[in-house]
C-alpha cells in the first residue's frame, strides 16, 4: 500500500482556506432554507389575514344598508378593493355574503392552524402556481364570535409568494458572503496562516534539520497553535541536539573501533606471550602471569564487545530451524574451558522444543548470559536454564544464577552500553548486544527478578508454528545431562 509523500502545498482551490470558505457559505445557505420554510408559511398567513380584514371592512358597507343589498356596480368595486372574489360573514344571528359564491379548489381554516399545516399549505400554493381558487375562514377582527370567509384565487398570492422567496434568496445570498467573509478572514488570521507557517516549517526542518535558521521561532499564543508551535519548536531543539550528539558518537565509534580492532591484535599477542610465560619454573612468574593472563582475556573480551556494538549487526537474520537444547548444550560445553571452578550447568527444556532463529547470533546471547551467569556467582553455584513455549506459542527461556544479584544502581542502565553492567568490572556492552540480537528477532530480553538469592534473565523468541503436528507433543521437560564448569 502506497503512501502519498508529497510535501509541496497544495493549490488554493484544494487548500484549507477554501474548503472552509466553501462550507462557510453553505452553512448559511443552509440556515437561510431552515429560516425561509417557516418565514414563507408566515408570509402566506399574514397574507391571507390582510385580505379578510379588508373584506370585513367591506361587508360594513353592505351592513349600513336599509336593504341589505348593494348596487353590483358598487359591490364589485368593494371585492375588488379587497382583493377576494366573495366575502361571507358568519354571525350567531344572520349570515352576509357579498358577491356570489364561486366553486372552490380548496378550503383553509387559519383559526387554530399549527406550524406543520402552515408551512404545508404555503408549499402547495408555490406548487399550484397560482391556478387554483381557494376558501379562507378565519375569526373576524375586534369582533368575537363572528368569522369571515373570503374567497379569492391565488394568482396573486403566488406571486407575492416568488417575489419574497426571490428577496429572501439574494439576502441569503448576501448574507452568506459577508458572514463566509468574516469567518474566512477570522479563521485565517487565527487558524490557516499559523497552521501554513508550522507546515512550510515542517517541511523545510525535514530538509535540513541540523540548520538553526529553520527551527520554528518562539510563540507568546496562549491557545492550542501556541501550544502546539512551543512543542514542536521544543522537540525541533531535542532532535537537533540529538542528531548532532549521534554525528559525533558515529565519527567516534569509527574511531573506536578502528582502534579497537588494532588493539584486539596487539592483546591477543600479548596473551599468546602470557600463556608461554606460564611454563616458565619460576614460582614469581606463576604467580603473577595468571593475573596478567585474566586481565588481557578481559580486555580482548571488551575490545570485541565494542566491536560487536560499533558493527551494530544490522543484517537480516539467517534463521533456520533447529532443537534448542542442542544449542544450550553447545554453549554450556563452549565455557567449560573460559571458567575454573564448582559451577553446575542444569537444563530444564521443554520435550522435542524447537526454535527459527539465527543459530549463531542465539549462541552469541547465550553466551554471553551464561558467562555473566557464572562470574556473578564467582565460578561456584549452579546455572538454571529453562525453556518452554507460552500458551500463544512463543519460546520462553530463562537463564538463572545463585549469584548476590545486580546492584540497584546498575539495573537502571543494565541495556545501557558502558552506563550498566550485570557484574563488577562489567562495561555493559554484552547485554546492550544481546538484546539487540534478541530484538531482531523479533523477541525481547528482560531482566525477570534479581535479588540476594540470585538473578533470572526472561529471553522470549517467536513461536514456531507446525500446524497440527505441535499438539502431538506433550508439553514434558527434557532435562539435559547437568555437568560442571
């Protein structure tokens, strides 16, 4: 899956500013619908209510004759000062009807309509448009107990109708650019321009991040932007001062280990020198070449350990499947001739276990456990190794020791190369390596406990997976032949 790394802005029609100047404007448009729906239902009431008042008025005309009757020539008149083509006049005694009674479309009662009937009859009109001739009752105004029902075609409600919806469409449309005017300005006064600035930033400190000039430059904002640039101009420092500090440890460890490898050289002859010395019959020269026989043996072991680290073993590891009692069995064989003394090597593996991994990477973090193993017991106590596999199916190994336990000082930095070692005299480097190798394998190496009774290392490996075959074997210990160092 393919991930978009491009890192130029994009242009303004997909920028941040227009999308939201975009959704400002819609945002009002979509308000100014929700406000015109009932306004325009109001509209067509208010409407309608001034054409019965007016033709209330007209029946009182109508009312003041002895008769009772109008002059049609008069009567039209009144109707069409009205606006309506027939007025009726409901009263509790009589009723009076000017005009005659044209045949209706519809009927409305606007005493006691809610807003649902309203805003449903304005939208029928607009969908009428204007062909339809209706009938209006409503309660006569200052006059309680009468009603007034006029009839009238729609013609020219309809239009007044589109004449308000097109008013209330431009100053929707006016509004809605000045609001989306000032937001947008508002917003990229506070929000688009610093985020712009943090971007371009971004993208240039990725281009150059030991440059000084491109940190991003202190803030006094108090919002989340100002929390925000101090983080990251923070953490630009942080970066900074850590990338410069890895520069020199790598021009350093080139160094190192070009001097390391020269003076493994010169060591190893040198000990070569010292074991000969050892032949010599002369019991001063016995004495002392043992201690000088340890102490180059310890500084061949740290010139290769400082080696080890600078390489980094960076490769893939060769893995391939094979028992791992047979590797704990080689590495236990392995120290038997580096240790003098009572040092018990017992094995606990669980029947048949097998591990995928890289055999001589393991045996190095093998290694490298037991030999601090038995010097943290002084070359007297007994090495505990046990292997078995969790319930998700992953290795688990512990290495063991009766040694006085690692010093509460040392556990802090104990992965730490040369800030922590498991024993005195340690330079730390061989844990921080065997976990690396552990971790490329995609397990870990932790320190499980440690105290006066002794200390257990907890190497966990990925599981190896048979299918069906795995459940034929039983989970039963397989003990390897315990020997001595």
């Amino acid at each position: 899956m393919s991930r978009n790394t491009d890192t130029t802005l994009p242009p303004l029609r997909r920028s941040l500013s227009a999308r939201l100047l975009l959704f400002t404007i819609l945002f009002v448009m979509l308000s100014e619908v929700l406000i015109y729906v009932p306004s325009i239902a109001r509209f067509r009431q208010s409407f309608l209510l001034e054409r019965a008042n007016e033709a209330h008025l007209a029946t009182l005309a109508l009312d003041a004759t002895p008769t009772g009757r109008l002059e049609p020539e008069l009567e039209q008149q009144l109707l069409q000062q009205s606006g309506v083509l027939a007025v009726e006049l409901w009263r509790p005694m009589a009723e009076l009807m000017l005009g005659g009674m044209p045949r209706v479309d519809a009927s409305y009662e606007l005493d006691g309509a809610g807003a649902p009937e309203l805003i449903r009859d304005a939208f029928l009109t607009m969908a009428a448009g204007g062909r339809r001739t209706i009938s209006v009752i409503t309660p006569a105004r200052g006059e309680p107990g009468i009603k007034v029902e006029i009839f009238l075609r729609e013609d020219n409600l309809f239009r007044e109708m589109v004449d308000y919806s097109w008013r209330i469409l431009n100053l929707s449309i006016v509004i809605s650019l000045i609001t989306a005017g000032l937001v947008y300005a508002t917003l990229q006064w506070l929000m688009v321009r610093p985020m712009r600035r943090l971007t371009l930033n971004l993208v240039g400190y990725r281009k150059a991040p030991e440059d000084p000039a491109r940190m991003l430059p202190p803030t006094r904002r108090g919002d989340e932007i100002g929390v925000l640039q101090r983080e990251l101009a923070r953490m630009q420092s942080e970066l900074r001062q850590s990338l410069a500090q890895k520069t020199r440890l790598a021009a350093l460890g080139t160094a190192v280990s070009k001097i390391t490898h020269d003076l493994r050289g010169i060591l190893n002859s040198a000990d070569l020198i010292a074991e000969r010395l050892q032949r010599v019959d002369d019991p001063g020269v016995k004495r002392v070449t043992p201690l000088l026989v340890g102490s180059l043996d310890r500084a061949v072991e740290l010139c290769t350990q400082t080696l080890d680290l600078a390489r980094g073993d960076q490769a893939v590891p060769q893995r391939r499947r094979f028992p791992l009692l047979e590797l704990l069995q080689e590495v236990g064989a392995s120290l038997e001739p580096c240790e003098k003394g009572d040092v018990r090597w017992a094995l606990e593996v669980e029947r048949g276990l097998e591990v995928e991994a890289d055999y001589d990477r393991l045996y190095r973090v093998f290694m490298n456990l037991g030999r601090n193993a038995v010097r943290a017991m002084d070359n007297h106590g007994t090495v505990r190794i046990e292997a078995d596999t969790e319930p998700g199916g992953r290795v688990r190994i512990s290495f063991s020791d009766d040694g006085p336990g690692i010093p509460d000082a040392a556990r802090e930095h104990l992965f730490t190369p040369f800030a922590g070692a498991a024993s005195a005299g340690g330079t730390g480097l061989g844990l921080a390596t065997a976990r690396d190798l552990v971790r490329a394998h995609g397990g870990d190496l932790i320190l499980e406990r440690s105290g006066p009774d002794g200390t257990t290392f907890r190497i966990v490996l990925p599981a190896v997976f048979d299918g069906p075959a795995k459940a034929a074997n039983a989970r039963r210990p397989q003990a390897g032949a315990p020997f001595r160092l």
